[in-house]
C-alpha cells in the first residue's frame, strides 16, 4: 500500500470517464480524487445484486475508516467535549440517513450497479444501498491511496458540515428537536403517517410522512426501517420550521 495525495479537482481521467459506458467525472471532481485504478471505484459501485465482486468488503473497510476520520475531526473541533459527547456527535454524521445525504450530493445513485430486479425495484434511490456505496468507496481510496490520501477526502465533505455544528443540540435526534421546538412554540405535535412499506421481508423500505398542521407543513421520509424513515421526514419538518417560524 503507498501513500499519495489526491489528485486535484479538475484532474481528467479518460479510463474512469468511459468505464462501461459511465460518466464519472463530476463524482471525481466532488471527491477531488481520481483513481489509478478504475474497477477499484467500479467494485465500490457495484451492489452486491449483481453477483460478485461487489462492494460489501469495500464497504466494510470504508466504515471503519470512515468513523476514525471523522472521530478525529471532531476531537480537534471540539477539544472540551466529553467522550459520550463526541460519540453522539459522530453518529451524526456516520449513520445511514447522512451517509444517504452525502450519496445524493455526490450523485451517486446514477452511477450505482445493480441486478436486474434490483433495479426495477428502484435500488438507485434505497437510501441503504446509496449509504452503503459511499462507505465502499472511501475503503476503496484507503485500498488504493492510504490513510492520508481518503482522510483528505473526508476532511473536504464534511468540514463544512462540522463548522455548521451545534453541540448542544446535535447529540438528539431529529425527531425530539422537532418535538422540542413545536412544544416551546405551542404548537401540536407532529403527526407521522406510514404511506408506503416497499419490497421483500428483508428488505422492506418505509415511505412516512411528517404533518404539522399548525406550521402547514408536510413532509415525506424514507428508510428501512419505520423509525428511520420517520426520522428523516422529522429531519426535514425541522428544517423547514427553522427557516419558516
């Protein structure tokens, strides 16, 4: 394994750009990494529906790198934190409904592999896949690159969120702020509605809703579980009352 330095964002690589016929150069740019070798980042694309090699091995080693990477931001940022403290902030940021987040910013769901069945179930939008696929391809960089070189990638997606933190609310959960801001301001609680549970047993994917009557707010979450997929729709009813009220 060697390490090296990323390649600078505007780096053209012509093999990634072509590799079965998909385009990969605004995933690169926002990485502000290009690959040496590109079935290393094709395997971290590739769902494991399509057979194998797949990513599950990448996404294995990309977690662990991940969560230290991120641990690190965080200790240097806030250097009063406890360590209970630092452990609920990291989950911020390392949990599947953020990993989704970050796959979306990267768009990522375009350029996931999937089988056959998969796809026409609609994998390229299941928040889990899209989670899993950014944590293959930090494990893939670290393959490929080393320590240095994915921690600077790390370092460039998520800094700017790290800035934005609010220590003091940041260790609860989407839902509970929203809870907590609503009764502050007296207004009913939210009310979260199941409009659609998709796909096999164990596999199933949520789709709820968030209603907020007296703000007029309604908002859709989706996970593979009830409880994430209302999480996300309780992430999104904040936002919006935050900006609104």
């Amino acid at each position: 394994m060697t390490s090296s330095r990323p390649v600078a964002r505007n780096t053209k690589n012509k093999q990634i750009k072509t590799l079965k016929g998909r385009d990969y150069t605004v995933l690169l740019q926002k990485l502000g990494y290009a690959f040496k070798q590109p079935d290393l980042l094709r395997e971290a694309l590739t769902h494991r529906s399509l057979g194998f090699p797949n990513n599950e091995r990448f996404e294995f080693l990309g977690d662990s790198v991940l969560n230290c990477a991120v641990s690190t931001l965080l200790f240097k940022r806030f250097p009063s934190l406890a360590e209970g403290d630092l452990t609920r902030l990291r989950a911020n940021f390392v949990n599947q409904q953020a990993l989704h987040r970050l796959a979306s910013t990267l768009g990522i769901g375009e350029l996931i592999l999937l089988g056959e069945g998969e796809r026409k179930s609609g994998g390229h939008h299941r928040p889990s896949i899209l989670a899993n696929a950014v944590e293959a391809i930090i494990g893939a960089i670290y393959l490929e690159s080393g320590f240095t070189a994915v921690e600077q990638v790390i370092v460039a997606l998520y800094e700017p969120l790290i800035r934005q933190l609010d220590p003091d609310t940041s260790g609860k959960d989407s839902k509970t702020l929203l809870q907590e801001y609503l009764q502050s301001r007296k207004i009913a609680l939210p009310e979260y509605n199941v409009l659609l549970a998709q796909g096999d047993p164990h596999a199933q994917v949520f789709h709820v809703e968030c209603v907020i009557p007296g703000f007029g707010i309604r908002t859709r979450g989706e996970g593979t579980s009830r409880r994430r997929a209302e999480q996300e729709a309780a992430r999104q009813a904040y936002e919006l009352a935050i900006v609104r009220h």
